[in-house]
C-alpha cells in the first residue's frame, strides 16, 4: 500500500523545527551570557528602526516609555514586508543583500527577549495594512517554540483600518511585559546606556530626528 504524505507539508513543518531548534539554543546560551548581552537588545531595537527608515521618506523618530510592568518601544520608520514579518516571527534576516542595512530581524531582535519571551508586534505592512498580534519564545520546549510561532503566525492577521490612536503617528511598536527582577535590570542598564549614548547616536546618523525616553518620572529628548 502506497503513503500518501504531502511534500510541501512536510517540508515546511521540517524547516519551522530545525527554526526552533536553533531559537531554543540561542536564547538558552543568551540566558546563560545575560551579563554579556544585558545592554544589547537597545541597539538591537535601534538598527532596526534605522533599517526601517531606509524605506520611508521621513526622518526617523524613535520613542521608549517604560515603568516597572513593560518596556515600548517605537518608530515611524517603513512598513514591513512580508518577507521582514515572516522572518521576524520565525527568525532569521532579509538583509543579506542590502548593505545599507546593519539590523536584521534574525539572532539581533532575539536578544530582545532578555525583557521578555513575550512581545506584542504592532504596525503597519508596505501596503498600508495593519496589523496586531503577540509573538512567544519561551526556550523551555523545542516543540512549544515551534508551536508558539505557528500560533503567532495565524494571529498575524492584517486588516485595512485605519491606523491604531494608540501608535501616535508611528508606524511600529514593541511592547514587552516586565516580569521579573532579571528583566527589570536589563531594561534600567539598557537605558542608562542610550541615555549617554543617545546624543552621539542623534548627531551621526542623519536618519534619526529624535530619540525620545519616557518613564514615569521625566521625558528626555535628544
């Protein structure tokens, strides 16, 4: 008797796990450096909204807000492609060929995940689309991982309406629950760091406007 297996199916399915695999590893190796990585996921956040500026006709301007419970971040810069939300949900980079990019939505947007192992995307495609969805990487279980992509990728639904009040004009927004004290401090290293770096960042490179940080104490713009 003949099996009758769809080759597609199978392909994809082998792919998302070898994806998985190679997730796993990275963010348990990352959790195991944390002190290495601790103020990485800024600059991480940073190349890719400058990355993302490369499309639009707008100088970039960058917010974070952040309080004891979540850390935003966002920017005005392009929409995404569907090649960029694609690799953003199951790893990995489109910026190979383009050398005037240096972020990638591949192993730099994972160290992101020290806030983390939960996000909440928010933006707009190419087209003008919108879109809302959370996206999930717990490193626990490698069959989990792999589902929790394929979860986000069906919650990943763009719609026509209107631009979101909550976005302000941008066009992209990062959201990551704080939960824990090891969370808490990356976020207060990595903005102390942005804080006497910022005006460096602002002077050279003429992609960015403003760089604006918010918390429940002071705004500083730069």
């Amino acid at each position: 008797m003949t099996v009758q297996w769809n080759k597609d199916e199978t392909r994809n399915r082998v792919l998302t796990e070898n994806t998985a695999q190679a997730v796993s590893k990275y963010l348990t190796d990352q959790e195991s450096n944390r002190a290495r990585w601790q103020n990485r996921w800024i600059w991480e956040l940073l190349q890719n909204a400058r990355d993302a500026s490369k499309t639009s006709n707008n100088r970039l301007i960058v917010k974070i807000q952040y309080n004891p419970e979540e850390l935003v971040f966002l920017h005005n810069g392009g929409g995404f492609t569907p090649e960029q939300i694609t690799h953003l949900i199951y790893h990995g980079s489109t910026k190979i060929e383009d050398e005037e990019t240096i972020g990638k939505y591949g192993s730099g947007f994972l160290t992101t995940h020290l806030l983390s192992p939960e996000v909440v995307i928010s933006g707009q495609l190419h087209d003008g689309q919108w879109f809302d969805f959370p996206l999930v990487r717990r490193p626990d279980s490698v069959p989990a991982l792999r589902e929790s992509m394929d979860e986000a990728w069906e919650n990943f639904s763009p719609s026509t309406i209107p631009q979101a009040p909550m976005l302000e004009g941008f066009t992209t927004r990062f959201v990551y629950p704080i939960k824990d004290d090891n969370a808490a401090n990356a976020v207060k290293s990595g903005i102390t760091t942005l804080k006497q770096c910022a005006p460096y960042v602002v002077v050279f490179n003429q992609e960015f406007s403003s760089i604006t940080i918010e918390d429940h104490h002071e705004t500083i713009c730069f």
